[in-house]
C-alpha cells in the first residue's frame, strides 16, 4: 500500500507541477487554447493519442469486447491506429491546420461558423459540444471506480473527486501547454503500463501460446456453436465487430477535442513526424489493450458478468499482480483518463464561451474575461461531470461504452462529414452541415430513448454511432447538390490559403 501510494503521489504532484510552471504560456485565449499554434510533433501526437485513449478503452471497452470477441477484439486497435490516428493526420491535420489558421478560428465551432458564414452554425454546433461532451466525460471516472476500489479500496467519490481536482488545477493553470506536456508524460507511463501488463497477464497464463490454446478451448453457446472461436482470427461476430472498428476508429475525425489538436501544430515537418508517432503509439497502446482484453474469458470464474457488468473483467485480470505492477497500471489507467478529461474540458470551455457567450451572450467581450470565463466554466464542466458520474455509478445505468456510444455518435455523426467536406469541397452548403447536425445528434437521441423500436442491428449504440457517422457522409453532399450554394467570391476566400505561395529547398522539390 505504501509503494502503490508513493506511486500516486508522486505522479499527482508531477502534473500539478507542470501546470504552475505552464502558466507563463497561458496569458491570452489563442496561447490558453492552441499553445499559441506552436506545438512540436511529439506533445501534438501524444496529445493526440492519450486523449484519444482513456479509461473507458482501458476499462470498458477492451473489458466488453474482448469478451464478447475474443483476441479478434485487437482489430480494433489495428483500426484505431489506422483510421483513427494515421489516416486522421494524412486526411485532416494539414488541411485543418491551414484553414483554420487562415479562417482564425479556435474551435471547431468557430470554424464552421467562419467557413460557412454562419453565425447559427456556429451557435448549434457549441451547444451539442456542450451537450455531448458530458456523458463522455462522466464515463471517464466510472472506469477509475473498479481499480481504485480494488488496489487503495477508496470510496468511488472520493476517487473521482480526486482526479477532477487535481487535472482542474493543472488545466486551469497552464491551459493547452500545460495539457500536452503532461499528455506526453501520460503517454510514456501508459505505453510501458499496457507493455508490462500485458507481459505479466500472459505470463501468469503460462504465457501467450498458453493462453492462447486455453481460450481456444472457451466456448460458449449463446455466442457462437464454433469451437475455438474466441482465438480466431474474425471472433464469433465479424459484422459488429466492424461496427466498433468504424465507430472508434473514423469517429475521431469529428470528435472536437480530437481535431482541435491539428489546430495547435506548429510545421509541415511537424506533421509528418506527428502521424508516424500518433500511429505507433496507438498500435502499442489500443492494441494493446485490445488484445488484453481478448484474454478476459480465461478470468470468467473470477467475473460474474450478470451482476458485475463487463468492466469487472479488466480488473479482475490484474487483481493478483504484484504491488509494483497493480500501482503502475492505476497510473496507466489515470493518465489516460486524465489526459481526455483536461482534452474534453479544454474543449468545451473554450467552445462555450468563444462560440456562444462572446458576442451574443456578453457583448465586447475582453480577452482578459474570455480567459478568466473559460477557466470558469472548466471548473463547471468538471462539476457537472463528477455528478452525473456519480449519479449514473450509484443508480447503476449503463457501461462505459454505452455512454461513450452515444457521445461518440453523436459528435462524430454531426460534424465529421461538413467538416471534412468543408476542408476539401467548395460546394459544401450550410444547409447540408445543419441537416448532418441534426441528423447525427437527433439519430442518436432517438436511439437513447426509443433503442427498441430501432433494427436489431442499430439498438446497440455502437452501431448507431457507426451509422450516424457514415449517413452523414452521404447526406452532406447531396443535400449540398439541391441546396443554395455560396457565394463563389466567399468560398475561394477560404479556400485561397491552399493556394499560398512557399518556398521550399530543392532537395525537397526539384522544380521545373
């Protein structure tokens, strides 16, 4: 108990740190919010990677799946580090980061408003910011309630209140430097936790080829008749087995706090050296976590799923490791959770009070009081979060990635398709981004409330996500071919940063 405190402390007063000393970056909204866009490679792609990866994959989702799919489940991660992290950057990150640059724009809402001229846009797409952020959020601490229960045996409360204090203070200090250093140190603590855990959970099963023979001898009825099927290369269901690679995996292209991170990028070579270590990372650490996860059926004496629910199964994994290795992955699991949390809330903060409040709510509003509101409210966001994770823990309503389903979907079925045809196709409407905002958040609204009534297919949250996101893609641009356009002279504005003249050495371009 006292290594494993030690531990803790010792991590809780590194990151606090690093907030007091990030202060001196945080005096204006543009260096408080983007680091003032001048942030190298290796914090953008960290910062990128553990707000990507929190709790809810640790605890929930390598929990469920893995168990529901078996070692298949590690697609998942492949797709996470090949859609979600490496296409991300190739598609979006130079794109984003020249537009919104040329647009100035610091939100994703500002730039829908600036892009499509649209001071409604803008005001809609902050309120499902606001909206869709905190059920995203709440899921972060109930994936913290498990391992601290089971290593410190602390009162959920007080674990979650904890946490939120101490990335409240760090977030509030330094601002967006402050976040991607300590994201950088996050990350290295979760690369080597997911590597170390992994080693020790299959070396405690006799090791992988072990391990492996022994879930190949699981089965289970009610899932699948084929033998062996929990080690197959596809798993018992390869159809929602896809849905979850599409929905965690292309959703990061419209989650706000995910973009946001391409707006703060500091060169063309940043970029580039930006997606190979986002890429890696992700492969270490969501398929990492994934392919845990696989091996969650070995522990079924150990997990009654009736009554525990699938984020028991994680846990239950590590709970006879040694001290040492049980501290490290609680480390593991806070920094991941830590890291989205101060991402989230950096997120919607700035987007409430850029997008809503400046200009409609507060007229002529100072760049002394948008700074001090937007640390305001990340106090209130965080607030709102620990009770309503509270409440959702204690009445016990739903998993993690049933909370994270709806969030995802949600964003990403809104906004991925008019912000990325917005970046890449002059005829993009406005009408089109409202018919995806409305389509995309209203979609999974009606999936929360009347799940029944939808297909079999789509009652799992998962799966609606997926299809909210990939509709959009086909809404934007036919909607966009029967609604008004632009004006033309409006339109090539925007887009003129593209055309921008720069020299280059030749031994980057050999010229004509």
């Amino acid at each position: 108990m006292i290594l494993k405190s030690t531990m803790l402390i010792i991590f809780f007063a590194v990151m606090v740190a690093i907030g007091f000393y990030c202060r001196k970056h945080a005096t204006d909204v543009n260096s408080f919010v983007l680091g003032g866009r001048s942030v190298g490679p290796w914090l953008t792609a960290f910062a990128y990677g553990t707000s990507y990866f929190s709790a809810v994959i640790f605890v929930g989702y390598a929990g469920q799946f893995g168990w529901k799919y078996g070692v298949a489940s590690t697609w998942i991660g492949i797709g996470n580090a090949l859609i979600g992290s490496m296409l991300a950057w190739v598609i979006l990150g130079r794109r984003t980061r020249i537009m919104t640059q040329h647009l100035n724009s610091a939100t994703m809402p500002e730039f829908f408003g600036r892009r499509f001229n649209s001071d409604g846009l803008k005001i809609g797409a902050s309120v499902i910011v606001f909206i869709f952020l905190i059920p995203y959020t709440a899921s972060l601490y109930n994936g913290l309630s498990r391992l601290f229960g089971m290593a410190f045996n602390i009162d959920y409360t007080v674990c979650i209140v904890i946490m939120a204090v101490l990335t409240g203070v760090y977030v509030i200090a330094g601002g967006y430097m402050a976040t991607a250093i300590n994201d950088f140190l996050q990350g290295i603590v979760m690369l080597f936790g997911i590597v170390a855990v992994i080693a020790a959970v299959l070396n405690s099963n006799g090791g992988f080829l072990e391990a492996l023979n022994q879930l190949a001898l699981v089965s289970d009825e009610t899932v699948s008749s084929q033998p062996g099927v929990f080690a197959s290369f596809f798993g018992p269901d390869p159809a929602n087995l896809l849905g979850v690679v599409i929905l965690t995996s292309l959703g990061t292209w419209g989650l706000p706090q995910m973009v946001q991170k391409f707006y703060a990028i500091k060169s063309e070579k940043a970029i580039k050296k930006g997606t190979i270590i986002s890429t890696l990372f992700a492969i270490v650490v969501s398929g990492g976590c994934y392919f845990l996860g696989g091996f969650g059926r070995l522990y079924s004496d150990s997990v009654d799923i009736a009554a525990q629910g699938f984020d028991a199964i994680i846990p239950a994994m590590i709970s006879n490791l040694s001290p040492a290795l049980i501290g490290l992955v609680v480390i593991l699991v806070l920094s991941a959770s830590m890291s989205t949390l101060s991402s989230l809330v950096m997120a919607s903060s700035s987007t409430l009070t850029i997008d809503f409040l400046k200009d409609h709510v507060v007229k002529n509003m100072s760049e002394k009081k948008q700074l001090l509101t937007i640390r305001i409210l990340i106090v209130v966001f965080i607030a709102i979060s620990v009770v309503i994770a509270i409440i959702q823990y204690k009445g016990n309503v739903t998993f993690i990635a049933q909370l994270m389903g709806v969030s995802w979907g949600a964003l990403a079925g809104a906004f991925l398709a008019p912000f990325l045809y917005g970046l890449y196709w002059k005829k993009t409407t406005t009408v089109s981004a409202w018919v995806s905002f409305v389509f995309g958040a209203g979609f999974m609204v009606c999936n929360m409330l009347f799940r029944s009534h939808f297909p079999a297919m789509l009652q799992s949250p998962i799966n609606a996500g997926a299809f909210a996101m990939l509709a959009g893609l086909v809404i934007v641009p036919v909607v966009s071919l029967v609604t008004p356009k632009l004006e033309s002279t409006f339109v090539d504005a925007a887009f003129s940063c593209y055309e921008r003249k720069t020299e280059v050495p030749v031994r980057s371009d050999l010229g004509e």
